[in-house]
C-alpha cells in the first residue's frame, strides 16, 4: 500500500519480500547495534550496509532502501530509487502514513457525526480515487461520492445514483444468475466483474453478528482497482459500519429487495414507463391487469408483526406488499373485476384476526395505475380517521364522496356551503321531534321511487306522500332540476356527518 501510494506521489517505488508485512511507524536505521522494533519501517540509503540478522525472526521488521539490494536479500524492504538518502527516505514514507492515520482519523470522527456517512464516503472516495456507494441490505443507497460525471458511469450505477436504490431487476438477475450469493458470501473487499454492469467494482460485505447489514461499493470509474483499494476498503470497512447503523435512515431488517421501486413508484417519483414496465416484468406483474391497493395499520406496531402481516397478505397469488410508513402496503394482480370480492375478504380476514384495519382502493383497469390507487387507499384512510370511522375494512368508494368536505378549513365554509333547505328542515326537526330530513334524504337516493322510499322508511306511501308535501310547504324546492337535486344530497351528507367533519375541521 505505502509503495502504491508514493508511486502516485511520483515516486519509483517498489514492495519486495513481503508486500503483505505490517508497518506501524517508520524510523531511520540505529547505527549502535540497538534491537529493532516489531511493525517498524527502517530507512536506511544502503543496503549492503545493514546486516539482516540484527531483525529478530519474530519482529516483523522492514526496511526503506534507496536501491535494490542483492538477491541474497530475504527481508521485507521497500525500495524508493529516486530518494536518495536516508532521511529523503523517511520523509516520504511518513508523509504516506501521515496522510493515511489523518484520513482514518477523520473518518473515525464522523461516524459520530450527524451525516457521517456522507463525509466518510468523500474521505473513502478521495483516497480509493474512484466512486463510492454506501447501499443498505435491501440495496437502498445510504450515501455516494459527490461525482460530476456521474453521466459516465454504468448506467445500473448512475440510475442507483439518480433513483436511490439499485433497481430491482438488477438485483433480480443477480439472483438468478447466482452472483448476489457469490458476491456476499465473501468475507473481505473483492473485485467483482458482472455481466450486469459494465465496470468492475470491488465489494465489502458489511456484516453484523453474522449478518450482511450493507455493502460498501468502490466503481471503476478513474483509475483501475488496485490490490491497496482492498486493503483500504477492509480497513475502513468497520468505521462505516458504524457510521451506517448510526444514520436515522438505516434499516437494520433486509425488506423485500423490490420495495424501494414499489414504494419510489407509488408515491409519484418514477415517470419513465420503459423503466416501470421493466421493473414490473421483473416483478411478474403484468401491466395489462388489473389492480387494488390495500393499505393496512397495525393497532400495535413492530417491524416483526409488519413483516407477519405482509407474508400473510402474499399467500394470496399476484400479491407484493412492503412496509412504508409503519403501515403495509400491498398490491394484488386481478384477472377480472370479479377477484376483487376474494381479494376483500382475504384482506378482511386478515384485519379480524390480527387486530389492525385496512383501506382498499377502487380497481384499476391496468396495472400501470396503481399509484392512483394508493393514492386512493391513503384517502380513505385519512377520510376514516377524520370521520372517526373504525371498521375493520373500509373501501374508497364507501367513503369518497366525504373527500371534498375535508378540504374545507372551518366549520363556518362548511355550514355555508350546505343548502338553506337542509338546514332549515335540520333545525324543524330538532325543534319538533319529526323526520323530514330523513325523509327527504331517502327520497332522493331512491330516484323519487315513491315505493321503495316508504318501504326504507317502513312507512306507508299516504305517509310518505304528507311528508313530501310538508318538506316542499317549508322549502320550495325545484327536484325536477338535477342540480338541485345534486347539491341537496351533497348537505344532507355533510349534515349526517357533521360532528365528524367538524372534528376533523377543529383539528
């Protein structure tokens, strides 16, 4: 490594005997027949001058030498043939060891620091001379070097960049092709050559109790990965280890490795549909199907039990769900509008039983608009929460017509929306202990079906018909105009809900 790095210094340098021996400190050779050091560098012009033997066998010694000796020569020694003298030699080897115990210094600083891991790549980066990715064990990128050619890079590498995470087909061929198990079975830094990037990277599991944590990636992009790159990476290795499970971002638990596409597309941050129908053939899901999103919350939350709940949303066929947000989020594959009915009752079933609710979005008619469909799961469960709805399973269009009310921001726009007649015939009826707003209610959601009408309210149509015509005698209303109509069913809603909403307004 020390010869390496005085080689880019613009040094002629050479390891002989031993690349592999261990140097803690750097010394100019004692001429009193003193002992020499264990882990110690010797710089010393000459080396016919100094007798090998004065190095006991077990203190793995070295030397600094101006040029080479002799072949009779066995011991480790670093040759430096454009410095001249002993203390040139000693110079330029602690300027290296200088520059290396800084650098491990500062990083072993930041792992400390808010945003560590961040610094500690640029640390990393600047000495390896190449990019470097930090990934979670699901692939997430934690921090990457600040590269302004990131346009020249791999494009799996730049899109890890742009995107934040490798993408899953990437990955998905690294499985099958049995490279991940290769690449993360090792125990130190490694080169890797794959098929599926077009650049060597070297690779350093980043393991805790026995268990692959992160990876820490070095990409060939400057200058070709050298043997020194390796043995940096294995020495920074841990500081970044800690500096990982120390950032807030971390995930100590390997979720499903396509979750940060799932989650990346559903929340709006992917447009290219090539990259989209790419990552959902690699999924199996087919982007002419059909599709439902279920979003379900956990009355007592743990990433055990979110992980329980996602197997047991799988077991159904043309199903992928991930934990965002302490919430699980599942995507079914449907065939027909029909699978639907066995897609709410799974989800039902599983709301009973492990004590959590859920929200279900309408279907879609293709796959690729399934973030319309979170979009619409994440509604219903805010409408539920504004309206203090409490049911295991909760479907958007049980609940979307409540959407537009919660826009409102007081109670005041709410009430002055509602139709003059709904309020009129709402405070009638307090005052006088009838039902004419339930009335009218039933009425309308029945078409003005006189008969089906009175057999909701189980009274009998002579009845019905008297209501009618004291309603209309209160507030003259035109219900031959749909509008009227319209806007009149809309209050009622807002009136039967209004303790609800006007909680939620008072929030």
């Amino acid at each position: 490594m020390i010869a390496e790095r005085l080689c880019n210094k613009g040094f002629r340098a050479l390891a002989m005997n031993g690349r592999d021996a261990f140097v803690r400190k750097v010394r100019l050779l004692p001429t009193d027949g003193q002992p020499l050091e264990a882990e110690t560098l010797y710089a010393c012009a000459d080396a016919p001058h100094v007798n090998p033997g004065s190095c006991d066998k077990n203190a793995s010694c070295s030397f600094a030498l101006s040029r080479l000796p002799d072949r009779s020569w066995r011991t480790p020694c670093l040759v430096i043939e454009n410095a001249t003298d002993a203390p040139s030699l000693l110079n330029a080897v602690s300027d290296v060891l200088d520059e290396l115990d800084s650098a491990f210094d500062r990083m072993n600083d930041y792992a400390w620091q808010e945003g560590g891991l961040s610094s500690i790549v640029e640390e990393l980066s600047a000495l390896v001379g190449n990019s470097v990715y930090i990934v979670d064990s699901s692939f997430k990128v934690m921090a990457i070097t600040d590269d302004p050619d990131l346009e020249e890079m791999s494009v799996n590498w730049m899109n890890a960049a742009k995107r934040g995470y490798l993408s899953y087909d990437v990955i998905a061929s690294l499985i099958r092709s049995n490279e991940l198990h290769d690449i993360e079975s090792a125990n130190e830094a490694t080169i890797v050559n794959s098929e599926f990037f077009y650049v060597p990277f070297a690779n350093y599991n980043l393991r805790h109790a026995g268990k692959v944590q992160g990876h820490l990636f070095v990409v060939q992009m400057y200058r070709v990965i050298s043997q020194c790159d390796l043995e940096l990476v294995n020495a920074a290795a841990p500081i970044v280890l800690r500096a990982l499970q120390a950032d807030p971002s971390y995930q100590a638990r390997r979720g499903p490795l396509y979750e940060h596409f799932v989650i990346d597309w559903l929340t709006g941050g992917l447009s290219d549909p090539a990259y989209i129908r790419s990552q959902l053939d690699a999924l199996s899901f087919n982007a002419a199907a059909l599709s439902v999103v279920a979003i379900v919350q956990l009355s007592v939350d743990s990433d055990f039990r979110r992980e329980h709940l996602a197997r047991l949303l799988e077991d159904r066929q043309g199903c992928r769900a991930v934990s965002h947000n302490g919430q699980v989020v599942a995507l079914f594959q449907l065939k027909s509008h029909k699978e639907k009915a066995a897609v709410l009752r799974k989800v039902k079933g599983i709301c009973r039983n492990q004590q959590c609710h859920a929200a279900v979005s309408d279907v879609q008619d293709s796959f690729l608009d399934t973030p319309r469909a979170y979009r619409q799961a994440c509604e219903t469960l805010r409408i539920c929460d504004a309206m203090g709805l409490g049911d295991d399973m909760v479907c958007y269009g049980d609940v979307a017509a409540y959407q537009p009310y919660l826009n409102f921001t007081s109670v005041e726009e709410l009430e002055a929306f509602c139709h003059p007649a709904v309020i009129t015939l709402s405070e009638h009826d307090r005052t006088h202990a009838v039902q004419l707003l339930p009335t009218l209610s039933a009425y309308l959601k029945n078409d003005r079906d006189t008969l089906k009408t009175a057999a909701e309210l189980y009274v009998h149509r002579n009845t019905l018909t008297y209501r009618m015509k004291r309603i209309l005698e209160l507030c003259p209303l035109d219900l031959d105009d749909f509008n009227v109509r319209h806007r009149v069913l809309e209050s009622i809603l807002v009136m039967e809900n209004l303790d609800g909403i006007s909680a939620h307004l008072k929030q």
